[in-house]
C-alpha cells in the first residue's frame, strides 16, 4: 500500500487517536471488564513463517500468562490462537471478530507485514492492544503508526541499515537482492539499497519472488550473471532454500558472499552451520545475551525441544509488559494500559533496557552476530557468536525523521 495511503489515514486518524488516549487518561482507574483478559495471538500457524512464529509464539505468550499464574485481580488469562493465512484480508476478519464479539483485549504477534498492517487498521479504530513482535514493515512504527499499537521486535529500517553497514565494513563488492515479493522483503530491500547509496556502494540487480518459492535456479543464475560479489537474500522463510541452493551452486568458490538479510536461530538450524558458517546476522535476541535469557530460552527449550527465535523472545516479553500494565492500573482499557506501559522501561529476558519511544517502537539493543562453523559448535543449538552490540540510538529511525503523526 503506497505510503501516501498510509500517510491520510493516519492524519483521519489523528483525532481518534487523540480522543482515544484522553478518554484513557481520564480512565486509570477504569476496571478490568468482566469475564477473563483475553490475548489472541495471531500469526502464520502453518505458512513460511510458521517455524519462527506460530505454535512457539503461542506458547512464549503462555509462558508470560503463567508469570501471573494465569489470573489478575481474579480475571483468569486466556491466550487465544489463530492462522491468519498471510492474507490480509483473513488478519482483518479475524481480529475484528476478536475485538468486537470474543473480548479480546490485545492481538500478539501479527504474523507477517501485510497482516500486521491489516490488524493494525482495525486496532487504529477501536482503540485496543497489538503487540507486533513477527511483523517487521518500518510503516508499523512510521507512516501506519497508531496510538496503542507497539513494535517490539525487528523492522526493516534497523535491519537492513545494521547489515548493510556490517558488510560494506568487510566487502565493497556490487550487490544483488532475491527479495520475497511482500512488504517486509520490499522494505528491507528499499532500506539496503538507500544505504548503500549513502556509502557509495553499487547494487547490480535484484529479482523478486514468490513466498512459498521452492526453487530459486533463475534467480541464482540472474545473480551469477549480474557480477554481484554480495547475494543480499530476503527470502523470508524460504532462506532456508534459498541458501541451500546457493551452495549447491557453488556461488562462495565463484568469490559471491551470501548475505541473508533477515535470518532467525530456526533458519540456520534449518540449513546447518556448513552452509550459514561464517554469516553476519543480525538479531534482537540470542540465548546468552544474559542470565535470564539464558533461564527462559531453557524452559522454552523444554516446552518445544527448539529454541525461541528472536519473534517468539519478542512475543514473551511484550505480552509480559502488557499483563504488568494491566495489574498496576487494574484496567484492560487500551488507551490506559498503552500509557502504562510507556511509562514502564522493559526490563525482562528478552531486553534489559527497553522502552517504547514517541513512535510506538520499542528501542532496544540490537546484536551482531556471526555464524559459527561446525568446529566452533558446542552443541545443538549453539549457532552464534557476538561480534559486537548496537545500541538503540544506532539502531532505529530517528525520532527527528519519522512519520508517525505521534511524534509531531
């Protein structure tokens, strides 16, 4: 959707906004409805996705439930389920049956871009909770912002910066983008190239493709031919192929280094470290970022004998922050508890120095990491090693250079 769309909406909606959080400030003390605090967590259950969100960002925002032993103020906590299907349309009906007929006071997750923005034009005109942690188009917390939406996890913008700038640092070669043809690919995409321009960098093509692509032949061969000495791969959950194949083509003997531009702990999994050894990656989150990390990624391991990826720590940690806003203001009103909760820094296992900006993103540190190879491995699941930290200000938009009309 073009951004001047975005840009009349969320102008329409300035005033609904602004009444919205009046009427929450005139509310604090507001009670929690009657009946249970309902958390759908809508997401790609079965799709591309499915393996980085779905059954495990369920399960990380059941885990967070549990840290209030399921109950606040007597009101029991329901988590709630759902597959979107990465269509938008489905993400709409979905949660508007939510909101206005099933009690749902808070949508987590959000699956991919497309959806996420669908969810987050219905949450603009009720005044309720999302929790974005899978969804990473830079609109949700730029153009499409909306007063009691928050972006926990990953975008595009700090993303795609921090990887471009990583590898200009090691490799000036020319570029080449296989992008998954969705928003969050496009946005990744746009954000790469933009940076690369600000450093003199050169991009010798790109080629878009499919989600759910199972063969990536044409567009490796387009890459070979291009002269690129840098394959930028966002092919959202289909990396994992995409990667593959790149071995079997022999592109890194031909001198092209793969850079996967979005990648998650299931996706190196998914290949092995004899293919992803040596990648820059870039998350918001890894096992041993800290004790706690560490702690929870145990208990998830035990639940769902994988891992979290960085979307599911994401998921946790935002669904715990909400339930803490609505026990400290005994209310499950949008407007009220979104306050709350960007008076409260985020202090858990997935960040220790968070806090939700003007623009409704959570700012926290980002890492570096690099793939390790299979003699650096200590074990199942010990992919990564740090290689340096970003902090938030290096990481996100400038507040001075967003679009979100909160900011203004």
């Amino acid at each position: 959707m073009p951004h001047q769309h975005y840009r009349l909406r969320c102008l329409s909606g300035f005033l609904a906004g602004a009444l919205l959080f009046a009427a929450g400030s005139s509310s604090l003390h507001a009670e929690i409805k009657a009946g249970p605090i309902r958390i759908g967590v809508l997401t790609d259950m079965s799709g591309p996705f499915a393996t980085a969100m779905g059954a495990g960002s369920v399960e990380a925002a059941r885990m967070a439930a549990e840290e209030f032993g399921n109950v606040i103020d007597g009101h029991p906590i329901e988590i709630l389920q759902a597959d979107h299907l990465n269509k938008a349309d489905v993400a709409a009906s979905i949660a508007r049956k939510w909101f206005e007929s099933e009690g749902v006071s808070a949508i987590a997750d959000g699956g991919s871009s497309g959806a996420a923005l669908a969810i987050q034009e219905i949450v603009r005109r009720n005044g309720k909770i999302f929790l974005i942690s899978g969804a990473g188009a830079s609109d949700l917390s730029d153009a499409a912002c909306a007063p009691t939406s928050v972006q926990w996890t990953q975008d595009a913008y700090s993303t795609a910066r921090a990887v471009a700038s990583g590898i200009w640092q090691k490799n000036r070669g020319p570029w080449f983008f296989i992008t998954a043809d969705y928003a969050f690919g496009h946005a990744i995409e746009a954000i790469a190239r933009a940076r690369l321009a600000e450093l003199g960098g050169v991009v010798a093509g790109g080629v878009k493709t499919a989600l759910g692509t199972a063969d990536f032949s044409s567009s490796l061969l387009q890459a070979q031919a291009s002269g690129a000495k840098i394959l930028a791969l966002n092919a959202a959950g289909d990396n994992a192929n995409a990667m593959k194949q790149a071995a079997e083509f022999g592109l890194a003997e031909q001198g092209i280094t793969v850079v996967p531009m979005s990648f998650q702990n299931v996706d190196i999994a998914a290949v092995g470290l004899d293919v992803a050894k040596g990648d820059l990656v870039l998350t918001s989150f890894f096992e041993d970022v800290s004790p706690a990390a560490r702690r929870w990624s145990d208990a998830f391991f035990a639940r769902r004998k994988a891992m979290p990826s960085q979307i599911q720590a994401g998921v946790y940690s935002a669904v715990r922050h909400y339930l803490q806003a609505v026990k400290d203001t005994k209310s499950d009103d949008g407007p009220t508890v979104m306050a709350q909760m960007r008076r409260t820094p985020v202090s858990d296992a997935y960040a220790q120095n968070g806090s939700i900006r003007a623009d409704q993103r959570m700012a926290h540190d980002l890492y570096l990491m690099q793939v390790k190879t299979p003699a650096e491995s200590k074990g199942p699941w010990d992919f990564v090693k740090l290689i340096a930290t970003v902090p938030p200000e290096q990481a996100f938009r400038p507040l001075a250079e967003s679009r979100c009309y909160l900011t203004k």
